[in-house]
C-alpha cells in the first residue's frame, strides 16, 4: 500500500461544521457513515446506479458514493438527519413517507427523501412525470415506487400548506 | 367479530418507518462496536480449481493484520475445492478495511484450474465436464411424491415419497381419454439475480462468554443454531440481532455459509455460499474481539446466489372438449447450479398440482437439476414457480385458443375452489393428512381484473396492425404458504398501565408483518395499536418462529399472537373476578386498559387494580404474561391466490415494450393494513425487471458474470411499468385468527407468463425467453415475418422452433 | 477503491503541471473516474487523480455575440438539461443532456467529463483488470469471441469492438460543435481519436475548457432519440442525434462504434431535400448499409436504422416534439 496521504477538510453537515482528517481515496458516503457515524445514508451499489446514498451538496442532490471527501472542503452538507427538525418533529417529507407508506424495507428511503428535498427546493409543485426524472435514479428494490409518487405529491401539498 | 374490529384492518402507520424515515432506523450493517475489527474476503476468480498452495506470508506481515482465515486453521468454513466464482477461499481480519482489503491481494494462491461449465445446454451433453464428480450434470431429481388413496370429497389422505415424479393418476389412461391435447415445450427463463439491497454480511462479537451477532439474517433463530456450531457454544450462548431488514427476497436465510461445502445434496435455501457471517464468527470467536464482515462491493453480492434459474419446461395438457382439464403432464430441468438438486424443486411444484386440482385426475410432474459451476437459485418470491409457469400459462392460452375458448373463461372453469386438495410435494413439509385449500374465490379476482381492463373488447392479434400494437394477456398465479410443520411461540406481556409488549420472531424485511402482530395483539387485547409494542429483532428477547419465508409469516406468527393474548386475558380476567365480584372470569372483558363485566359496564377496573391482586406489595405491579403455540396441521392450507393481467405496446420496428400496465389482484381473505397489502403487491415491479432485461451474464470462456453492477444489470426503476394493485376479502381462512393469507409469493409468478400472452396478443407470436429483450422480439418478429412469406398461419403460433402439436383424438 | 494521490487543482496551469506525472489521471465531475478507480481495470492503477472540479470559473452558459453557444467544461449536465437556451435553439443537446445517466448522476456529471468519459465493454472493464484486452495491449478482444450484444456494429477500431456511450457526444457533432481545449478548438466530428479506443485527440497536457456549439442555419431543426432498455440510469443501446435543414444535414449514432458514428450516407440522401417518410427510411437503410455485427448484435442495426429514420423525421419541420415534454 502506498504512503498514505492525510488532507484535512472543513465541512458543513447538518449545519454543524466539522474538521476532518481523511485519505484520499474515501467517499463522501464513508466520510458521512463512518467518520460522522450518520448511518442514515444508506451505501448499496457503490456505483452511482441505485440512488441510495443520495445526500445535499450546496444545494444539488449528489451521489456520495460517488464523490471523494478530498474534494469536499468548504462544501455544505445535508443528510437525511439534518431533516429533523430540532423540536424532534419530522421533517414534512419524512411525515409524508410515513403516511403514504413510502417506505417498504427502508433501505432506499434516506436517499429518496433527500433526493425529494432537493427536487421540492427547487420545484415545489412538480407533476409526476417531473417527480420521475428527479428520482429516476433512485432505486426500491421492493418495487414501492407507485407509493413513493404518492409519498412526494403529499410532501409538496404539506410544504405548500407550511407556507400559506 | 367483524364488525367490532378496532385496530385490524384500519389504517396504522407501518411498524418502524418513522425510524426508517429519519435515518435512525439501525440495520445489521449501521452496527459499529468500539475496537471492532474488520475482514475481507478472497474469493476464487475460477469457475473449477483445487486449492495448491497458499501463502500468507506477505499479508501476515502487514501491520495491522490480526488474522488470516485459510482452508488450514478454518477448514470447517473454508473449503480446498472451488466450484464457482466467488467461491471463498481466504479471510483476512485487521484493523481497517482499507488494510484488510490491501492485505488480500498479497496472498498468494497456487490454484489448479478444472475443466467446468456454466451453460446449462452444455451442462446436459454427455461430455460435459461433471461438476459434481460421479454425478451426471442432468440430475432426476429423486425426491418425489406420489399422491393417493382420495377419501368422499376426493382429498388425498395419502402421500408416499417415490423417486420417479411428483403426482397422482395415470396420464397415460388421461391422455387415451382426452378430447384435445396440447404440448409445447422449448421455455426458458434467463438467470436473474434476486433483489436484495443491503449487502450480506455481519459483525460478530465473542465476549468469552457469549456471542453476539448481528446478521442480515431473516431466520433469527435459525441462524442461532448454526452460529452455534460454527463457533462451538450451544445455543443459549449466542445471541443474534436483526432489527431492520433490506428487502430479503429469499437471500436473507443465512444457513449455508455454515454448512461445509461437499455433494450434490447439500445446500438450503437462503444465503447461497457467501460466508461472510460464519467467517466474522470464526475470527470474533479467535481473537475475542468484534469483527464485522460484510461484503465488499455490489459484484460481490451477485456472486454467491441469483433468484431464478433457466429452464427447459415441456408441458402437455389433456382436456374434455369443453375445456374441463383431466390430464397434466410437465418435465422441466432447472439449472441448480452448485446448490444441487434438493429445495427449489421440492418448494416449486406445489403449484403445479394445485392451481388446477380441481378437474385433473392424472398429473405427472417430471424434474431434473442441471449442476453447473454456478452459483444457485435462492427462495426469492415464487422459489422456482415463476420459471415453469412462465410455460405453463403460455400453454393454457394456446389451449383457449384450440379449444375455442377465451382465456379467462378456460382458467374459471378448472381453477381451484376452497375445499379443493392443496397438494404440497415438499419434504420439508409433513402431510399428516389430506390438505385442501382454506378460502378464496379465484372467479371473483378475475372478474375483477377484466373489469379494470376492459378484457371484452380485447382483439385477436390478426385484427391488429401500425408500428405499434396494443397487446392484453393474463396469468393465474397461487402459491402455499409454508405448510405442516411450520409455525412459532409468542409471548405477551401486560404491563399495569394498560400496554403491552408482544415477543416473537418475525423479521422485519419491510412488508408490514410486525405490524400485523402488533394489530393482532392490540385487536385481542383491547388496545390500541400505539400501546403495543412488538419485539422481535434480537433472540435474547424473542422467541422461537419459523423464518417468515415463503410471504408465510402471516400463517406462521398469526395465531401464536392471539394465542399468546387469550392466555395473558386469561390470568387478567382471573384476577380481576374478585375484584368485579363475578363468578367467573368468561363474565369479563377488556377495553383500553380497563376490565369490565360484559352484562353490566359500568362495573370496570383498571388493569391496574388486578395487577396488585396477586399478593404483592403495591409498588411492585409485576407483569401478566402469556404464551401462544401454534404449529400448522393438516386440513386447510393457508394459500395466495391471484391472477395477473398486463397491457403493453409492443414497438414492431425495434422490438421494444412499451406502455407497460400491471393489474395484479389477490384475494389476502382479509387485509389487515390496506396500505401494506398493496405496498406488497407493488413488489411485481421487481418481477417485471427479469421481463425488461435483467439476466445475469455468464461469459462461457471464463464462466465470469459480466454484468454484476446495477449499470448493466437493469434493476427495476420508477419507469419500466405502471402497477396496478388490488385485492378482494373473500374472508375467513381458518390458518390465521382474522382470516388473512400470506401474500408475496404468487405475485411473482404470473408476470413472465401473463406479459408473454400480452406480446402474443399484439403480434402474434410466442416468447418463451425471458428477459423479452428487443433482440428476443426482434428475432421473433422477424421469423413471424419469413412464415408468413412461407404461407403459414403467422398469426396463430410462430417465432420459434417448436409450436404446439395439437391432436383431436375425439 | 485502492489509495492513491489527490490533487485537488486550483487552476488549468496547475491541473496541466499535475498531470505530467507518468501515472496522473484527471477528473472533473468523478462520475466515470470513480467507476475506472473501483473497477481497479486499468492495467495500471493510477497514481495520482487530478480533480479539476475544483477549478474556478470554468461552470457557465452563455451566448456569444456571434450567437454561438458557450458552455464551460465544468457545467453540470443536469443544467444543461434545464437551460432555456439550450432547450429553445439545441434541442439535440437538450435532450441528449436530459436523457444521459439520471438526475442525481447529472447533478455531478459535467459536460466536458461526459465527453472524455472511456468507452464501454464489460469486458474491459472486468474488474481488477481481469480481461487483459487488445484495448489494453493484450492479444485478444474477449468480446469479439464472447458476449457482445452490446458492442460495436461497425466493426473495431484498433482490434477493440467496444461502444463509445456518450449521449451527449453525437449531439455536438450533429450540432457542429467545436470541442475548446488549453491549446486550441477541435471539431467534434475529430475529437474522438480513432487510433485508441476509449482515448481523445488531447495531448497529454491538455485540457477541454469549453464546448462551442455554433448557432443552426436558419430553417435547421435538430433531435436526439436514445434507446434503451430503461428510461433512466443505462447507458444506451442506441442513440442518435441530426441536425438537418438549412442546407445542412449532420446525423450521428452512438453506442455502435467505438467512436460517435457519423452516418454520412444518411446525410448525403437528405441534404437539401424535403424530409418525408420514404426519405427518412431511406436514410436509415443508407446509414447501416456498412454495419458488420457480430454474433449476438444485429438487432442494433436494425434499432439503428429505425432511429436514423425517427430522428430524420423528428427534424422535419412539421414535427412535433414527440417523447414526453417535462
């Protein structure tokens, strides 16, 4: 094995700014499971095909699988735990997934709702055929995908609600 | 009773997803442990070899490296012969992964390569290299079962094993008296791998006392015991822990990687050969450390098991000309890869004897295993059904066809009715006595789905034309959930402020079981769904329960539940007489929290009250507890049943699927959460995706999968289909308290066949390969096209080499 | 993925000076580099990785004076897919960018990644280099004499019959664009060099910094039809932009040679006429009339020759837009 090579990062996740040491060849997804212990975020495929890593970078959803933390310095972060708000009260997005049922076995789920935060950020009232391209890349191998269109349609009319 | 139901059937919020929607919810491989270890494994990258010499040295030398696992200080797990890639051969344990993975590739391994065959066609030459020395790779398989001695209502009380074929009668005495026969043969269903998300995998803790593992395991208690053996502790030492599940899908069962490696008869369902779990033990139990082993990329987790097999299925069906089916006669060859020939037959051919019971009088059911250097076939949904009846519901549409019949109308006519012999053909399974079918009105859901798809005005493939041609075809599915034998315990734990904690061993994969119990528990305890608490992911605190495979988790857990609740109201109401001045405890009820005399309830306590009946001081409550035992005997048999139709657009220039529509009912006798019900019936998308193009690709020169990432292997997406769920309630099945059946299994098994009929529809022509890539349609469509110049009927039967051979014998 | 040296670049100079190091490999967006890194299939593994993404500057949409369309190297494809611009004059490029990977994998892919991404054959990159190719100096194309349902039709390039599967690629050639390098403007049509399959007419020291795409003659219409099995995700069996009116008359498959494939007997057939039906069936006879498949891939030149057809019609002036507006 090589030298190993220490770079040191600043991040923000979840708000809450840290300073890492890490290698060079570590994904987002290790640094957020493994340094952070935020095993919210789910690692599957590890080739940016299944969706299930999917957290915020500034604002854009992003595959952390396929994202090195060396390139992360000064970048700001959102997991699927930076959704809840302080009072403990789920996130409207979380809520929705609860009550659609847009979770079968949960292990897509933290990447779906993060990929549906990114999508109703920037699009607060999308169709469904919108709702299809943002979470394209967004796999459930149970197949609950008919639920998880309902799940997002919800969030949005709850978030529409928050604002009026 | 229906009409008082208070929580079962309502809609409640899914066991455990508020957890999974924050991200709190903790899976085997969330588990970290301080100063826990990490292995990586060495897989064989040949098809064939035997182990020559291996050479640690360099890895050993490596900081870091606490172990190293070989054939030689761990030859209980780690096998010297190697008969598919992938196949473990070296475990290295240290302190990071990045070590322990660097590590790995400074062993070196001296292997001499075998001849061997991953393509099943080859597999069946006679010159084939033998996968299994001194075994023919075409394996009759030998553990058959013959049916007999059929009592007034025509039930089977007898079932004697026999090594020739699985059934009853005498097809050849069917066949004389038939009207019309119907035969074709020539199905094939590709390898598809079964659709698990979280990797396989395993931390493992040895205190010097006590074990500890957690485990993407579905068989908790199961796993327990080979945990045990492979670490030298009895049972009561060895604790497993699986909170949450990823989807299982038959790959969560966890036993094979902890039985060695040897003959054609060895391997059960569940974990393929992946010993991630029993190698975490080994190395925990050496090095008195925690070790957690999980597998290292996606590839990996498409080595050691797929989810369907290829298939060779001829099937020839006899009827009356009035479609009534006398007479089935079926052979099919399974590739079984290297997990021999044992539980996918004796799990996938119940079906076959069971859907169309009801007129058949002879049945025949022929089955050989194909070994080749391949991994093999887990229990995903429909264990080894999907494969044959991809032919066998072609074959039933072709008989409409002959017969002059539509399709619909030939499958009410024959299809099973409640009191109708389940014939169950698995060992694994008892058969005490005879075995019928406990609910279910098969008509209804097919009335129900022609209705949604507006069948009657469905046209014949030659009245249609264009580019693009709109194709409508069906299937009727069933399956048995588990049977004899099968069961689990339950216990129930009244607290005195009026909630309660259930404790039992359903695993959580996500399909809402835990859930139903809690429903069950609160329904028979008079609470609500929110005071009841269910345990059940860490065996120090559950208790045993059959692995809730075979979606039969609904028949396995349902009445252990509601045993477990009488027996705690029992004790309640015993305490509480007295108190209530009744003369006997039947006299009572419960009602959130409070006991109550049913003849007058304004005479209640709170449970409370009775809790310090028992002779203790008033600070201490003590706890009512109850038990439930349930094992399922002989009689009804819990059972899915359903039908699938699908509507597609068939693009004739490029042979591409489009518009896809999938309407699937069931009738789940009763559905004890809507949402879950339906949620579980969306899961046919992941059947659909082995229709679009999932297949794993062998390359035959080296036997490597060539497609084991989710780039190449499509996996289902939001966008390949439209799923249409449904259920109808026909009501009570005797095999669980509120009458529901298992549901998950069937679902999977008419898709194939039912979008195959749908092609047929649109352009006239069969497909019996699966996936129906644009290649495969192409293909077809273009033979279509020669027959046609040649003058044949190219709308009736063409596209393949063998069409079915028709015989008016009357 | 095995360790190796990171440099994070601050500029095109230092990323160029990086990236004289022997066994330096540059990367932008990461999503192709990461899958090359975890697939371990180079014959060597890199080194060190010199992450442009980094650089400044080098993000942007805009329209020159002249009209031509100017995107940086480091947009993101998904903005390329929701630019009004693009959308309204580049439909070609519009849909190419909307249909290539999925949303989340567009949000990290940049433009000038998408175009230097390595060919595809699975193969080649067998993991842990497993297959020692022709493409990698080795004596046999595994594919030629394996499965290659998913190769080339048009034969090999260099002895290697793997897919150049960029959505994006054919586009700009249809489009006319000019690839904007550290050193210089290369056509399209002459960015994919034909010599090594997988590799791009820049030099060693070079860099891609903006892609140019002319303004289409007046009267031209472009389009972009990708086909394959998912409709999100998958690379494609097919793909095929054109651009055809004004007097010009550009088509490209992808995903059936090892470089994008100009279908120039297609474009000879329609240039100048009116496009109908019968000419556009035409046109896809012509552009497949070379197609040597191998043995499992025919059906591609027939899925070619239809989408030939299809994207000639979709160019047509009484088309509609066709596939699902979103």
């Amino acid at each position: 094995m090589p030298d190993k090579q220490y770079t040191t990062i600043t991040i923000t996740v979840n708000g809450d700014v840290f300073r890492l040491e890490i290698e060079p060849h570590w994904t987002l997804t290790r640094l957020i499971r493994t340094s952070l212990g935020l095993t919210g975020t789910k690692e599957h495929c590890d080739e940016g095909a299944c969706g299930m890593c999917t957290v915020i970078v500034d604002g854009r959803p992003t595959l952390s699988c396929m994202a090195l933390a060396a390139t992360m310095d000064g970048r700001n972060v959102m997991t699927v735990e930076g959704l809840t708000k302080h009072d403990g009260k789920l996130h409207p997005i979380q809520a929705a997934w609860v009550e659609e049922h847009g979770a079968q076995c949960g292990y897509c789920t933290p990447g779906f709702i993060m990929a549906t935060k990114a999508l109703l950020d920037k699009n607060p009232t999308p169709s469904t055929l919108q709702i299809k391209e943002a979470l394209g890349g967004n796999i459930c191998r149970c197949g609950n995908y008919e639920f998880i269109i309902n799940s997002v349609h919800a969030a949005a009319k709850s978030l529409q609600g928050d604002q009026a | 009773m229906t009409s008082a139901l208070r929580v079962v059937g309502k809609p409640v919020h899914k066991q455990g997803d508020q957890l999974r929607a924050t991200g709190q919810a903790q899976y085997s491989s969330d588990a970290h442990l301080p100063g826990m270890l990490h292995g990586s494994i060495l897989n064989c990258p040949y098809p064939s070899a035997d182990l020559v010499s291996i050479d640690t040295s360099a890895a050993a030398a490596v900081p870091g490296v606490k172990l190293i696992l070989t054939p030689d200080n761990c030859s209980d797990v780690l096998a010297r012969t190697y008969q598919y890639i992938g196949h473990p051969v070296a475990c290295v344990v240290a302190t990071t992964l990045d070590i322990a993975q660097h590590a790995i590739t400074l062993i070196k391994v001296e292997y001499k390569q075998k001849a061997f065959v991953v393509d099943p066609d080859e597999a069946m030459k006679p010159d084939s290299p033998q996968v299994f020395p001194g075994f023919d790779n075409l394996h009759p398989f030998d553990l058959c079962s013959h049916f007999s001695e059929r009592n007034e209502q025509g039930l089977f009380a007898k079932r004697e094993a026999a090594t020739d074929y699985d059934g009853f009668g005498d097809v050849e005495k069917g066949f004389a008296e038939a009207d019309v026969i119907v035969e074709d043969e020539g199905y094939r269903f590709g390898l598809a791998h079964a659709p698990v998300p979280e990797r396989r995998g395993g931390l493992a803790h040895f205190d010097g006392e006590k074990l500890t593992v957690w485990s993407t395991t579905q068989s908790a208690q199961q796993t327990r015991g080979y945990i045990g053996s492979v670490a030298g502790l009895q049972i009561h030492n060895v604790r497993v822990i699986s909170e949450f599940n990823s989807g299982s899908f038959g790959a969560r069962g966890d036993d094979t990687g902890f039985l060695p490696d040897s003959g054609p008869d060895v391997a059960f369902m569940g974990a393929g050969h992946d010993k991630s779990v029993a190698l975490a033990v080994k190395a925990s139990v050496m090095l008195l450390k925690p070790v957690r082993i999980f597998l290292s990329s996606n590839e990996e987790n498409f080595y050691h098991f797929w989810g369907r097999g290829t298939t060779y299925c001829r099937v020839k069906l006899g009827f009356k000309k009035d479609g009534t089916l006398t007479t089935w006669d079926m052979e099919l060859a399974v590739n079984s890869g290297l997990f021999g020939n044992r539980w996918t037959f004796m799990f996938s051919n119940g079906t076959a004897l069971m859907l169309y019971s009801r007129n058949a009088e002879h049945v025949r059911i022929k089955k050989y295993a194909i070994f080749t250097n391949t991994p093999g076939q887990v229990g995903w949904c429909g264990y080894g059904n999907p494969e044959y009846m991809f032919a066998t519901e072609q074959v039933m549409d072709q008989a409409a066809e002959i017969l002059g019949m539509d399709p619909v109308e030939l499958r009410k006519k024959n299809h099973m009715r409640p009191g109708d012999n389940i014939l169950n053909v698995s060992r694994a399974y008892a058969h005490t006595g005879p075995n019928w079918l406990g609910s279910g009105d098969i008509s209804a859901v097919l009335d129900l789905l022609m209705e949604e798809t507006d069948w009657k005005s469905r046209k014949p493939a030659s009245e249609k034309t264009g580019v693009v041609r709109h194709g409508l075809g069906m299937a009727l599915t069933c399956q048995q959930c588990a049977g004899e034998g099968v069961g689990s315990n339950a216990i129930v734990k009244l607290n005195h402020d009026g909630t309660a904690e259930l404790c039992n061993t359903y695993a959580d994969t996500g399909m809402g079981g835990r859930s139903a119990c809690r429903q069950i528990a609160a329904e028979e305890l008079g609470l609500t769904f929110d005071k009841v608490r269910i345990i059940a992911g860490d065996t120090d605190a559950s208790v045993w329960g059959t692995s809730n495979a075979c979606s039969g988790g609904t028949m396995k857990y349902g009445w252990a539940v509601a045993l477990a609740c009488r027996d705690a109201l029992k004790t309640l109401f015993e305490l509480s007489a007295p108190l209530l001045k009744v003369a006997q405890p039947s006299e009572l009820a419960t009602v959130d929290g409070e006991v109550f005399v049913k003849a007058d309830p304004t005479r209640r306590i709170k449970w409370e009250q009775a809790f310090l009946n028992q002779g203790n001081n008033d600070i201490d409550h003590t706890q009512i507890v109850g038990k439930g035992v349930w094992i399922m005997g002989s009689g009804p048999q819990n059972t899915e049943k359903a039908a699938t139709f699908v509507s597609l657009d068939v693009d004739t220039e490029t042979g591409q699927l489009l518009n896809v529509k999938i309407y699937h009912c069931a009738d789940v006798g009763r559905a004890l959460n809507a949402k879950d019900t339906k949620a579980q019936i969306l899961r046919i998308h992941h059947g659909f995706e082995s229709v679009l193009g999932a297949t794993m690709i062998l390359d035959k020169a080296t036997g490597r999968l060539l497609n084991g990432s989710y780039i190449d292997y499509p996996v289902a997406t939001m966008w390949d289909c439209d799923v249409h769920p449904y259920y109808i309630e026909s009501g009570n099945d005797p095999t669980h308290p509120y009458g529901a059946v298992g549901l998950g299994q069937a679902l999977q098994n008419g898709i194939h066949a039912a979008t195959a009929n749908a092609i047929y529809n649109a352009i006239g022509v069969r497909i019996k390969d699966t996936p129906m890539t644009p290649d495969v349609i192409l293909k077809a469509l273009t033979s279509m096209g020669e027959q046609a110049v040649n003058g044949a009927g190219a709308a009736t039967q063409a596209g393949n080499e063998s069409v079915p051979r028709v015989c008016e014998t009357a | 993925m095995k360790p190796f040296k990171l440099i994070n670049a601050g500029s095109l100079e230092e990323a160029i000076a990086s990236l004289q190091q022997p066994d330096a490999r540059v990367m932008a967006g990461g999503t192709d580099m990461l899958g090359v890194l975890k697939g371990n299939f180079l014959p060597q593994y890199p080194g060190t990785i010199v992450n442009i993404g980094s650089i400044k500057g080098l993000d942007y949409i805009k329209s020159a004076d002249d009209g031509t369309l100017r995107i940086g190297a480091l947009t993101r494809l998904a903005d390329i897919a929701e630019s009004d611009v693009v959308k309204t004059r580049y439909s070609a490029l519009f849909r190419a960018a909307r249909k290539t990977a999925s949303h989340n994998l567009r949000n990290m892919g940049t433009i000038g990644g998408n175009i230097c991404q390595f060919v595809r054959c699975w193969y080649m990159r067998g993991t842990d280099n497993f297959f020692f190719c022709t493409r990698k100096g080795g004596e046999t194309c595994y594919a030629d004499i394996g499965d290659n349902r998913y190769h080339s039709i048009f034969g090999g390039v260099s002895g290697c019959i793997s897919v150049n599967c960029s959505d994006v690629a054919p586009a700009l050639v249809a489009l006319n664009a000019q690839i904007v390098t550290t050193k210089r403007k290369i056509p399209a049509d002459a960015f994919w060099s034909v010599k090594t399959p997988g590799s791009t007419a820049l030099s060693d020291d070079e860099l891609v910094t903006e892609v140019a795409v002319p303004p289409p003659p007046d009267g031209a219409r472009s389009a972009f039809i990708k086909f394959s099995l998912r409709n999100t995700i998958g690379f494609p069996i097919v793909n095929c932009a054109a651009m055809i009116g004004g007097g010009e008359a550009r088509v490209c498959l992808n995903a059936v040679y090892p470089k994008p494939y100009r279908a120039v007997l297609a474009e000879e057939l329609v240039k100048g006429r009116a496009i109908d039906e019968e000419l556009a069936e035409q046109a896809g006879e012509a552009a497949i009339r070379e197609a040597r498949p191998r043995e499992l891939n025919a059906y591609k030149v027939q899925i070619a020759k239809v989408l030939v057809k299809r994207t000639i019609l979709a160019c047509s002036p009484t088309a509609t837009s066709g596939e699902g507006e979103l």
